[in-house]
C-alpha cells in the first residue's frame, strides 16, 4: 500500500464537494476568502497543503480524511 496522495484527486474532491453544495467556484472562492483563480487552480492541480485541506474541511462540514481518500 503506497503512502502517496495524488493531489489532483484532491482536487477532485474538492470540486465535488463544491457541487455537492451547489457552489459556483466564484461563490466558494467569495465564501473562502480566495480568488476564483485559486479555486480553478485547487480543482485542477490539487492542494498539496494539509493547512488548506484542513481549511475545506472545516468550510463544507467533513472530515480532512473525507477530503483526501
């Protein structure tokens, strides 16, 4: 079993979340307090920091874990 986390699936699930809450990435980006670009940019390349996984979680109500399986 690898210990390796894809970041882009990360990003997957983010974007997931975001549709799962009905969410354009203009009104999470306004929500979360970042730019749309950063939004676009966490879908499509992932998050690579646990601080900022850590930050989604809490915004949509899951755990981290949720976030990074």
């Amino acid at each position: 079993m690898s210990n390796i986390i894809d970041s882009r699936l990360i990003g997957k699930a983010i974007k997931a979340l975001r549709l799962a809450n009905n969410l354009t990435q203009e009104e999470l980006a306004d929500s979360f307090g970042c730019t749309t670009r950063s939004i676009r940019r966490y879908e499509a390349n992932g998050v690579t920091s646990i601080a900022v996984v850590n930050d989604f979680a809490k915004y949509f109500g899951v755990s981290a874990i949720d976030i990074l399986q």
